[in-house]
C-alpha cells in the first residue's frame, strides 16, 4: 500500500484517513446516543478511568497500574450491565435504519446523521399539563412520572399495570382521593399511561427543604436514580413541580410545565429554565 503523506516518523496510508473518519463516526454517533442522559456521565467517569490507567502505565507507576489493569479487564463486561439500555437502543437503530428494514429508503438513510436516535416518544404534553392545571385548582395531589431511557420496570412492577391511552380525564380519575390507585405514582412511557399507585425511592437528601412532602421526596428519589421526569401536584398547596436529575422545580404555571415537558422529550426550543421565574431547590447533586 502507498503512502499518501510521509512525514517521516507518522506516515499516512488512505486507509489510516479511512480509519479516522469510521471512529469519528463512531464516537459521534455514540455521543448523540448519551447525550442528555446519565450514561453521559458513565462515560466520562470511564474515560477518565482509561485515561489514568494510560498515565500512570507510561509513568511507570506499577501498583496503580496493576489496580487500574484488573479493572480495565473485565471492563467490557461492566460496559454491557452498565449500557445494556444504550446497547439495546444501538442494535435497534442499526435495525430500523436497514434498507429491509425501510422499504423504499434509498442508500443515504445509512448515514449516521440522517438516523433518528430518539425512540418515538409521541408523548401528549396537553393531556398532562391539562389534568396537572385541573388537579392543581382541587387541590388534589398527584405524582407523574415520565420516562426517560432507563428501564423503569422495577418501579412499574411495584404499581398495578394498566398500559391505557393517555388522557387527562383517565389521570384526574387515578389520582381522586376516594380512588383506589390514588396513593404512589403514575408511569408513563411512549403516550400511554404503564402502571399505577408504584413505589418509589425516597430521597435522603438534607438539602431538600422540610416543606416538602412524601410526593416531593419520592419525585426526587426517582430522579436521582434514573434519567426520569416526575411532575408533582401539591395536595397542600395546590402548586406544580417538577424533578430532574435529582432536583426540583417549583411553582410552575401551564406555560412552564409545558416547556419542561417538551424540552425533556426533545420537542424544546431552547435549553433553559422554565419561564415565569419558577424557583429550583436542589438537591445533594447541586443545581
């Protein structure tokens, strides 16, 4: 094979040009897959470990690198626990994204850029801002949560299944103090109400303000642990609040529960915060 470019000690074949752009590809692909989820930070905090793992082998530094070397070993193993959402995501991109798969596609829905990396969400952000508004004004509390890419099946399976069509009215009757599924959470994936009255981890976090109740707690808990959204109903007060990553959102209106539902599902204008100045108190993780 002939050189394209010799620079002496880092000669270049068109192959080499080849192999950049594949991996370029690759990671690019890869990071609109994390991006905006909590495997992001997974795959940093791993980077960071390779990283180190590298400097302290070149510095010769045996001890630190024997640790970081049995680590490293069983690392692919870890990487599938740890991503097997993000690998099922992968393999079912690969899939639709096929020209059997797509009849009538031609060969440019085979570049990266043109595959839809979000699964369908199609989730109906008026059904739930409506019946959130309408709950809000009874005062009847309520605890929505909407799923992200992790597997909620842990927490639906604590609840009573349902997999019924969104609708507000089907919500505002769940959460009716005299119903029986009123009391824990709904789940909702892909537009349909999964499961009701579910479990949920409740944050031990110090930081979070005594006023808030077991709803706000749990909102929290969830979000800490999962890449979920939790909209909250004050039975209290009647106030709107929303859990993210571990914190909370507080006193929102329509508009401002409406923007942080479509910026979750990628439907958003902008990031940002919610308008109408709600306030936000975070949690052990910061703001």
């Amino acid at each position: 094979m002939r050189f394209l470019v010799d620079i002496g000690f880092m000669p270049f074949r068109i192959l080499d040009i080849l192999d950049i752009a594949l991996v370029a590809i690759i990671l690019y692909v890869l990071y609109k897959l994390v991006k905006g989820t909590i495997a992001l930070n997974i795959s940093l905090g791993i980077a960071s470990i390779f990283f180190l793992y590298w400097l302290v082998r070149t510095l010769q530094m045996r001890l630190v690198a024997g640790i970081l070397g049995q680590f490293i070993e069983v690392g692919v193993i870890a990487l599938l626990i740890v991503f097997q959402q993000e690998v099922r995501r992968v393999l079912l991109l690969i899939g639709r994204n096929t020209l059997r798969a797509q009849p009538g596609k031609n060969w440019r829905s085979f570049l990266p850029w043109n595959w839809e990396l979000k699964e369908g969400f199609g989730l109906s952000t008026n059904e739930i801002v409506r019946a959130c508004l309408s709950m809000s004004e009874t005062k009847t509390g309520a605890l929505i949560v909407i799923s992200g890419t992790t597997d909620l099946r842990n927490f639906s399976t604590t609840g009573v299944e349902m997999r019924a069509l969104l609708r507000a009215e089907l919500l505002e009757t769940i959460f009716q103090k005299t119903a029986p599924l009123h009391d824990g959470a709904v789940i909702i994936a892909s537009n349909l109400i999964v499961a009701a009255s579910c479990i949920l981890p409740v944050t031990q976090s110090p930081q979070l303000p005594r006023h808030y109740g077991t709803r706000h707690r749990a909102a929290v808990g969830l979000t800490e642990q999962t890449d979920a959204l939790a909209v909250i109903v004050s039975e209290e007060t009647g106030s709107i609040s929303f859990s993210r990553n571990g914190n909370i959102t507080s006193d929102l209106d329509a508009d401002s529960l409406r923007q942080a539902i479509e910026q979750f599902v990628g439907r958003g204008t902008k990031p940002g915060s919610p308008a109408n100045g709600p306030t936000e108190a975070p949690s052990h993780h910061g703001a």
